[in-house]
C-alpha cells in the first residue's frame, strides 16, 4: 500500500494499510451508512465482514478522512487490469463522506490522496462513476480534473434477481 496522506484542518485523510480490526469495525460503520444512503439495509456484522474479504484479501483498498480519530468519509478503490495498453487502471468503487463534513473539502481530499497513491502505483488513470442526477458529486469530479467519457454506455446483467446490478 502506498503512504499517501493529506491534512485539511482536522481531518486528516490516509490509506487504510493493513487495518486493524477496530479499523475495519469503524468503516464499516460508515460503510454501511452510505449502503443505506443507497436503498441498502444496514448490517453491520455482513459488512465488516465483506470489507475484512475484500481489504485483506487485495482485492479493495481503501482510504479514509479522519476527524479525531473517528472515520468521517472513504474512497475504497480496485485494481483492473487495462489488456489494451498492457498495464492497470484504479477504479474508484465507493466514495462516501459524512452529511457532517461535506461541503468541507474532504471529498476533494479523498480524491487527492486516490490520485497521488495511482500515480505512485502506476495506475495509467483513474475511472469512476454515479448517477446522472448527481450534481453535487458530478461538480466535484469535474473540479477534480475528471472528465465524461462520450461514446461508452454502461451496461449490466443482474445474476442474481433479487440484487440489483452495482
């Protein structure tokens, strides 16, 4: 994992390298707040569990804001591979702050710290995406640097029919 990490007043953002499992306890916390934010219903024993898969086995990494010591927004990301140019690309999956700490910058910091730790990884870019209709994340991404890809739709197949597509 890379040590990437910026400060903004009192929230400080990092990497979430080899968490401990009060770590993965407390991001699951807010992980599942931002699951229900989505339609989800909470539960938090089956997301510290999914999260303890996913970070410890390589598959996500996350990184998190942190305002004394409590967990106020993540950006979990992953790594995919880009066949075409023969390299890898970072694919910022979930990206979440508290109602409490938006509008304050941390969001951009999230960004900053995924950006700075690709870089350092190598990643050839970085990709993400959200709904249409959301302005406030689409103004960030786009003062961010990110830009809309034209010509590419997104498509899914839902395996299971009562989970929807994400």
């Amino acid at each position: 994992m890379n040590s990437v990490a910026a400060s903004g007043g009192s929230v400080e953002v990092r990497a979430l390298s080899a968490p401990t499992g009060a770590e993965i306890v407390q991001l699951a916390e807010l992980f599942d707040l931002y699951r229900v934010h989505y339609g989800e219903t909470a539960d938090a024993s089956r997301t510290t569990s999914w999260l303890e898969a996913n970070i410890g086995g390589g598959r996500l990494e996350a990184f998190v804001a942190e305002d004394a010591g409590t967990f106020v927004g993540f950006a979990v990301t992953m790594t995919v591979p880009a066949s075409l140019r023969l390299g890898h690309f970072w694919h910022i999956r979930d990206l979440f702050v508290m109602p409490s700490h938006r509008r304050r910058g941390v969001g951009r910091m999230l960004l900053d710290v995924v950006r700075a730790a690709g870089i350092r990884a190598g990643a050839l870019r970085l990709v993400l995406q959200t709904e249409a209709d959301n302005t406030a994340a689409l103004r960030l991404y786009a003062e961010s640097g990110y830009t809309i890809v034209d010509g590419y739709c997104s498509l899914a197949l839902p395996l299971t029919p009562d989970l929807p597509e994400s």
